[in-house]
C-alpha cells in the first residue's frame, strides 16, 4: 500500500474527478510522494473511506463522508482552473499530509 491516499471525488468521477486526479498524480511524482490516488463519486465516497485508511479527500462537491469522518478535506476546483491557485492548492495538498517541499 502507498504511503499516502488520497480520495478524488465529485458528481460522476469521470470528467472533473479525472482532471484532478492526474494533477495529483503528476504532483506526486514530482515531488517523489509515494501516494495512491483514489477516484470515487461523492456519493460512494463513505464506501472508500470505511474500506480503507485515506488521508485526504480533494473534491469538486462538498464531501459529507470525509467531514463526518474528520478527513482533511481540500477544494479541487483550483486544478481545473490553473494557474496561481492551482499553485496554491499543491502547496496546501503537500501541507495537509505533513509532506515538507522538495
């Protein structure tokens, strides 16, 4: 199992869910994160997250699982978007795991 998991989810997991989730990936790869990338509907989000340990839910929707779950939720919509807040959103995403810049 990857040291980190992260959950990507929004309305279907297909088209936005997707986007993010190869931000992520690239993002970790180049910051050499050992981390695996989960993607789910938000409405199957609670399924993943009593299957298995996830660190950190990045979704496109409000994700009621991982708050009742106290996950850390992250906004993803900044990785569709680009730019500054996408910048931002690396920084926040690496933080939120307790992972120091490389």
């Amino acid at each position: 199992m990857a040291k980190y998991r992260v959950l990507v989810a929004c309305g279907t997991a297909i088209a936005t869910a997707t986007v993010v989730a190869t931000y992520l990936e690239k993002l970790f790869k180049s910051k050499g994160v050992d981390a695996e990338v989960i993607q789910s509907k938000t409405a199957e989000a609670g399924y993943w997250i009593k299957m298995g340990k996830i660190d950190l839910v990045v979704g496109t929707t409000k994700v009621l699982a991982a708050e009742e779950a106290k996950i850390p939720v992250l906004n993803g919509i900044p990785y569709l978007t680009g730019g500054p807040a996408a910048e931002a959103l690396d920084k926040k995403v690496l933080e939120t795991l307790g992972i120091e810049e490389r």
